[in-house]
C-alpha cells in the first residue's frame, strides 16, 4: 500500500542520533523510517535533500492574548501568535488559563479554548492556580478549597499541569498554598510549573528605589531582581515539591546560581525536579537593560550578565536544564512605553515564539555549545515528554506527523520585518540565524511550505494531555 507522503534524502535529527532517512508518513502519523535507497510509492513526495528533518517544535510556556493586571492584552492573538510558531517550526504550544473571579476552571478552559480556535497549529493550557479573590491585580490573599478541589477536574479534563507564581501582587501563592496545591498536584500525578522569585524581597528592593533618576534607569528591573532571590525561590520550591512528592518544573530559569539549586536537588537523586530555561537567557545579557529602550527587554526574572548565559549552556548541555521554552509574551511598544518614566510599570515579557528553533541553532548548534540532539531534546522531544504530549516530539513511527524540514543554509536576519509577531520591533533586529524551517508539517499536512505559511485559520487542535 502506497504511503500518503514520503520526505525523500533528508538528515533525520533524534535525540539519539543523526542519519540519512527517507521519512513516511500515512494518516497524519509517522510510518516509518526508512533508509534513503528504500522509495515505496507515496501520494506525495517532498525532497529534504541538504536539509535535517526534526519533529515539530513543542514551545510549553507562551502567552497569547494573556490579559495582565493593568488591563492590557499581550500583543499576539491566537491566529498571529501561532502563525508565527508555525513559520518558525513550532507545531505545539502550551498556554494557560486561568479563571477570572468567580469563575470556576472549567468554565475559563471553555473560554480559552474558543479563544483559541484560530490556532494554526495543536495547542494545550495549563491550569494556573492563584489566590482565588483576586486573580488581576490587587492584594495576595489565599487559594480556596474549592480551587483546590478542581485540580482533579483540570487533569481530567487535560490540563494536568499547574502554574503557579512566587511573585507579583495578586498572582503570588504563599507557601501554605503551593505546598497545599503541590499535595493536590502529586495526587492526580500531575506536573507544577512553578515562577520561582520571592516576591515579597522583590517588592521590598522594588519599593526603595523612588528617586525619578533610579526609576528610568532599565538596569534596576534586573537590581531589584536579583540572582539570589530567584535562586532561594527555586530551592523553596524544590523543598516543598520533595515534601509533597509532587513533580515539579522550574519555569524561566535564568541565572547560574539558580541552575545550581536545581543542579543540587537532582544530584541528590531527585527525580521530580525538572528545569526550563528560555532563548533570552541564552542569548541577550543585561547590557539590554543599559540602553534607553531597555523596556524592550524587561521580563521576569531579568537578563543576566554573559557569566550566567555561559552556565546555563552548561547546564543545558549536560541536562542540569531539561528543556528551552520561549515564554513568548510580547507587548508592543506603545504597551512597553506605559513605563517609559517607571520600570515597575513596564508589562514584563519578550516576543520568542518564532525564533526559539532557529536561534538554539544558531547559538547552540553551530556555536558548539550543543549537539543536533541536544537541540531536538530540548525544543521536541523533553518538552513533550515533561508536559505530556504523548504523541508528540519524536520523529518514530506512531508519533503525530509533526515534522520540521530545517534548511541550515537559510540565512534569516531577525529584524521585524522578517517576523510574524503583531510587534512593531524585535528585540533580535540585527541578528542573523545561518538556518530556519523550510517545511512545517501538522499531523502530516503541509502548513508551512518554503518558508510560507499555507495553512489555515483553525487547523490547530486541543491537546487534551495526560501522563
Ligand atoms: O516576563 C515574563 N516572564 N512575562 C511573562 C509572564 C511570566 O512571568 O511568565
Ligand atoms: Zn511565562
């Protein structure tokens, strides 16, 4: 029986290996791999030759639509937003929901996935879990029973991951409540994805800088956020997930001395710590924070001096850091410039959805920091696994048809005008990336063709994930 597509004379990049493949796919899922003599018929045939073939990046950490507490919107909806993974070889994301006052989370997931019904691309939500009363702004207060109760509803419902912040006003959970939250997490043997900062010593540092000098000045976000205090978030973190027997994935992680902390815990033989880190740690030091626009580069935790970026591909290298997300989040710079007199004002987060595959290439890859596989492991394969997109993130035969046809000689410069992201800027504008996906396909269906985007609004599906 013919195969419905064969990608012909590609490299096949794994985890584990790299090697000439002829690929087949039949039913939107992969059949086969097979040698590049073997060429069965095929209803379809793309010719891969000088390129790797990879399966479909999956970005576990973006932020779309996102409404923040000063009532602004992140810029990219969920048509730009996934318009602009796909065009930069992401087949999966993983958003999140989180329930308005009153609400309860099945009914927020119900908002989110009609948000969401645009995607070009599969797409999944974790459930965050925050101080009930008042979710947008205003004061910590605690997490309910009943959102706890609905941490059993949430993973059946296939949103078995669990957000949960240690910083900013009316999102920040205290550790009575992640601790509570983590024990209802370990239960339904889910995962909790924690935003490791103190708060409360952020805050502190925060409100001692008042002077209208101190306050224009980029590089007190990253003073006022200091290393350390992300690190003793991190081991808190840790140590409550040890006590609760919950599995937990550090989000964002940032800095060398937070790393270490996760460094220590699995080499204690915890097998429930995980880390993530993101491409702006890898790639951009606080000297952003220097510039006048620094703004553009403001997000929590902040970018770090060029002695931290050096760790993190150490730790990424030796799997310290077991996945890279984008935690895409863009604010135009009309949005940005809502702190153009105040740091503290300024909407945290960056634009990364389109560029995380090219740039681990680029700065990973061809800088000999990692290897081809460690570029598949962190981008494909482990977020995947970590998040339970159980079909998704391998390029083996049953897996979803997810597949990345990568032409490394593809220059790409990332300057505004090259992206997809609704932004004005980009916070990359100069830089070039030797490669970029050539061929995005979804389930087995070309979505992306020569670099340009040939699906449609909609051919995104909800990823109902379990583990
Ligand atoms: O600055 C960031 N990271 N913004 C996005 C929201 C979050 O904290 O993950
Ligand atoms: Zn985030």
């Amino acid at each position: 029986m013919p195969f419905d597509l064969l990608i012909t004379q590609g490299t096949a990049v794994t985890t584990d290996a790299v090697f000439r493949a002829n690929v087949a796919v039949n039913g939107g899922k992969i059949a086969a791999l097979l040698s590049p003599q073997d060429m069965p018929a095929a209803g379809q045939v793309i010719d891969a030759a000088g390129c790797y073939v990879l399966p479909g990046a999956v970005d576990a950490h973006v932020h779309l639509h996102m409404l923040t507490a000063a009532g602004i919107y992140s810029a990219d909806d969920w048509c730009t937003g996934t318009r602009a993974a796909a065009l930069g070889g992401v087949t999966s994301v993983v958003d999140f929901i989180q329930a308005l006052p009153g609400q309860t989370l099945m009914e927020a997931l119900h908002e989110r996935v009609d948000d969401a019904r645009d995607a070009v691309i599969d797409y999944g939500f974790h459930t965050t879990i925050h101080p009930d009363e008042a979710p947008i702004g205003g004061v910590n207060k605690r997490v309910s029973d009943y959102r706890i109760g609905e941490i059993r509803q949430a993973a059946d419902a296939g949103c078995p991951t669990f957000k949960m912040y240690q910083a900013y006003s009316g999102l920040q959970v205290q550790d009575a409540d992640l601790f509570r939250a983590l024990r209802a997490i370990a239960e339904v043997n889910g995962l909790a994805c924690v935003h490791a900062e103190n708060g409360d010593v952020l805050q502190a540092l925060r409100d001692a800088v008042t002077s209208p000098a101190e306050l224009v000045n980029g590089l007190n976000h990253a003073r006022t956020r200091p290393a350390i205090q992300e690190a003793e978030a991190v081991n808190r973190t840790i140590m409550c997930a040890e006590l609760s027997g919950a599995r937990v994935l550090i989000f964002h992680i940032s800095c060398d001395l937070a790393g270490s902390v996760v460094a220590g815990a699995k080499g204690r033989g915890l097998t429930n710590v995980f880390g993530e880190t993101c491409p702006q740690y890898l790639v951009f030091t606080d000297d952003k924070l220097a510039r006048p626009d620094a703004r553009l580069w403001m997000c929590a935790p902040p970018l770090r001096p060029q002695a931290d970026l050096d760790a993190l591909w150490r730790k990424l290298k030796t799997g310290v850091l077991d996945v890279v997300s984008s935690d895409h989040c863009p604010f135009t710079r009309a949005q940005k410039d809502l702190g153009a007199g105040d740091f503290r004002r300024v909407p945290n987060g960056m634009p990364g959805i389109e560029t995380r595959l090219g740039l681990l290439y680029e700065y990973g890859v061809r800088a000999g920091k990692i290897s081809l596989n460690d570029w598949v492991r962190v981008c494909s394969t482990r977020p995947a696994e970590l998040h339970g997109l159980r079909s998704k993130g391998r390029l083996a035969p049953g897996y979803d048809a997810d597949i990345v046809i990568f032409d490394p000689d593809s220059p790409r410069e990332l300057s505004a005008a090259q992206l997809h992201s609704a932004l004005d800027y980009s916070v990359c504008d100069g830089m070039t990336c030797a490669g970029w996906a050539r061929d995005v396909l979804l389930r087995g269906r070309a979505i992306v063709q020569n670099g340009r985007h040939t699906g449609r609004a909609g051919d995104g599906q909800f990823l109902k994930r379990s583990f």
